[in-house]
C-alpha cells in the first residue's frame, strides 16, 4: 500500500507541480523523492526510507524537523494571533523580534523592515539604498556593484545584481545593468598568495570602482565570507573591514546578504562580525524562522530611517505585502533566538565542526578532491574532472545512502541542521566518501 502511495504522490506531483530550480523533464531519469514527514535531521518517505538533510532543506532548517520548542511556540501563537497587517497595526512578535535583533548588533542597526523570502529583502536594500540616496539630495547615485559569481536571488532587481549565468541569462533583457568587481575567492590565489592577498586584490578592484564612479554607486552588495550558490566561495574577513573603509571614504552603502551565511552559519550569529563590521543594510532570511515559515527582513542604520523621516509621503518608503511581519513567522524567529540563548549553540557547533572536519579528512586527502574548505557550519570541495551530470548523480546516488545532498556544479557542500549527534556526524562523512567515490568510479 504505501509503494503503491508513493508512486501515486510522485505522478501526481509530475503533473500538477512545477518544481523550483528544475529542468522538469530530467525528473525522467532523476528521483522525486515524495516527503511524509520529518524528525530531527531526517526526511521520512512513504516507503519509510530516512535520508539525512545534509543541507537543512536549502539552508533553513537549523534546529531540525518538527522541533518541540518551535512547534510549541506556534501552537501557542496560533490561539492567539495568526496575521494582522503590519500598516497602521502592530504586534508583540514583531517589537520583541525586531528588539532582540537589534540588541545582537549593539544596536548599531536599530530598524527592521519585513518581508517573506530573501530576493524580498534583497529588492528592499537597493530599493532603500537608491532611495534614500536621493531623499539626501544624491538623486544621481543609482548603481549598485556586485561581485563576480555573486548570487542575491531571482526577481528583477535581484537578479540585476546577480552573476550567475545560470539564473541570469535568460532575463538579461528585462534587468538594469550593475557593476561587476572582482571575487575575494580564496580558490583563485595564484602559488604563494594567501586568502588575506586575495582579500586585498579584491578590494583594490573595488576602489579603483570608487574611484571612477562613486558619485553614481548607490550600493556595492555582499555575501559575507562564503558566496554559496556560485560554488561555496570563501574569503577571508580582511575583504569586508577593507569594503567597509572604502564604502565609508566614497559614500557608498554596504548591504551584507547574510541570507545563506547568517544565523551562525558561518560560526558567529552575523557572518560579518568576523570582520568587526556593520553594514548600512543587513538582509536575513532562511534560518531566521528555523526553517519553518517563510520570513525575511532587512536591518539598517538609523540616518537611513531618519533620511526617510519625514510629513513628505512620497519621502517614505512605500514597499509592502500582504504578509509583512506575520506573528507566526515572527515567533517561530523568537523561538528560533531563545534556542540559540538556552543551548549556547555558536559555542556548540565549534566542537560539531571540528569532529565533522576531522571526520572528513579522507576526501579532504582525496586524490580526486580539490579546496577542501570549510567555515563555520559550512564544508565544501571541488571534484576534479566531474563529467556535466556530476551534480543530478551525485545527488541521486546519495539518494541511495539516505543523504540529502545537492552539489552546486562540481562542488559537493554539506550545510547540516545544528542538532546533529555524534554518530549522525561519522555516518553523514562516511556515507559522503562513499557516495563520491560511486560516482567519481561512473
């Protein structure tokens, strides 16, 4: 019966869903995996078959499926307030929300606006950045700088700031035009360069920018310390305390994207502390809520909010939908914070990482393996000569050894729930060596 479920969930699925990042028809030959429920770090089908979400369901799920504390939290949030709209209202979740963020910058970054999904917030920044450029009288300084590879989401304005391909090729026509600079990418260090040098080269690309263009730069946007989706590119800290100085000289905007590397992914709960920075825009969104509800915001500074300030409407920032600031979201986010406080989780996941990193030394050492790396919760490697379909067999294949895994191209990455025990650490290594050496054997 429940063979005969899944196959039924799988069809059914094939003819009426249209999947996210997926050439539809290569699910010819690649399995859907139809989901029936979750504990923990597992993902349950209907064949009762458990495969470890190596990746957190795309980056969100921090503390593991159907968590206890967080499903409470909502259980108690839905007898009290599903949704009120957040124009002309107001709600505790939202105020306790936006006041313990703030806390956790110093209250450098004071104001917090809302939205549902990290290319939302991304859109918000360069928005807010243009604009209050020009309540301050900058009206001309509307480009925005982005790095090469860099990755920010998939609306319009998003993608305008984007620079993979992949994404951004097919809409090219319809996106402005921004700047490209170069990546601070550890991996691109020729013989005898150290990360910190390419930290630097990176930068001073970014200033002769400055130098030529600063009148007419709104923003330069970042993804602190990795760049995901262009391949788990890391860089050193050096690159964001430079960036910081030049935006600082030039008046330029630094809007740091922590929606992937936030949230104590990176080993501090905002990736730039690493770097002893802030931004003037901060985006957030994925792990925010745990991984259960779909929330983003955008922290910024207080002369942003106050350059906005004003009796002048069409001075204000005029950005809304329907959801901003939904209770549910935000109290799954409180409950996400309060666990981060009572389970000391950064200080954790220091001893998880080290125990995963050493358990991976096998394919660190791999003759088939290049950039070994890792940062915080994050571990990443290059394979060397994958053929064009390394990526969907490889994830069909660790499919096979219970693994939820998606490798980005040639690069296999690992960004695990906090919650993992020791032996789902050994087993997550070992079955990933084996899956790679599969699939590296054809």
């Amino acid at each position: 019966m429940e063979l005969n479920k899944q196959s039924d969930w799988v069809a059914r699925s094939l003819r009426s869903v249209w999947h996210p990042c997926t050439q539809m028809q290569h699910h010819e030959t690649v399995p859907l995996i139809p989901v029936k429920s979750g504990k923990g770090a597992w993902l349950v089908d209907h064949e009762g078959r458990r495969y470890l979400d190596a990746i957190s369901s795309w980056w969100v799920n921090l503390f593991g499926h159907a968590n206890p504390r967080i499903n409470a939290a909502l259980k108690d949030q839905l007898d009290t307030l599903e949704h009120a709209m957040l124009a002309g209202f107001t709600h505790e979740p939202v105020i306790e929300l936006s006041e313990k963020l703030s806390a956790l910058t110093g209250h450098v970054l004071g104001h917090t606006f809302y939205a549902s999904d990290g290319a939302s917030a991304v859109e918000i920044a360069l928005k807010m950045s243009f604009h209050s450029w020009r309540n301050n009288g900058k009206s001309g300084k509307q480009e925005f700088v982005c790095l090469k590879g860099s990755y920010h989401g998939e609306t319009i304005g998003a993608l305008a700031v984007t620079d993979v391909a992949l994404f951004k090729d097919a809409y090219g026509p319809l996106l402005r035009a921004s700047q490209t600079v170069m990546s601070p990418d550890a991996r691109n260090a020729a013989e005898g360069e150290t990360a910190e040098d390419m930290a630097r080269k990176a930068a001073a690309d970014v200033e002769r920018l400055f130098l030529e263009r600063a009148d007419k730069i709104a923003a330069i946007i970042i993804e602190p310390l990795v760049q995901c989706a262009t391949g788990m590119a890391m860089h050193d800290p050096l690159y964001l305390k430079l960036v910081r100085e030049l935006c600082d000289r030039h008046s330029v905007h630094l809007i740091l994207d922590e929606i992937a590397v936030g949230c104590g992914r990176t080993g501090t709960f905002f990736a730039c502390e690493q770097a002893g920075v802030w931004p003037d825009f901060l985006c957030l969104s994925k792990g925010i809520s745990g991984g259960y509800l779909p929330l983003s915001l955008v922290m910024t500074r207080d002369e942003i909010y106050q350059s906005f300030y004003s009796n002048d409407v069409t001075r204000g920032f005029l950005h809304s939908h329907s959801y901003t600031g939904n209770p549910l979201a935000c109290r799954a986010a409180l409950a996400t914070l309060q666990i981060f406080e009572e389970d000391d989780v950064l200080a954790a996941n220091r001893v998880k990482a080290a125990r995963l990193t050493a358990a991976l030394q096998p394919l660190a050492q791999h003759q088939q393996v290049r950039h070994f790396r890792q940062r915080g919760m994050i571990w990443a490697f290059d394979a060397i000569d994958a053929t064009p379909d390394f990526s969907r067999r490889f994830f069909a294949t660790a499919v096979e050894h219970e693994l939820l895994m998606r490798p980005i191209g040639s690069t296999v990455y690992m960004m695990p729930p906090y919650i993992l025990n020791d032996e789902e650490i050994d087993g997550l290594a070992a079955n990933t060596l084996a899956v790679f050496n599969q699939v590296m054997a054809g």
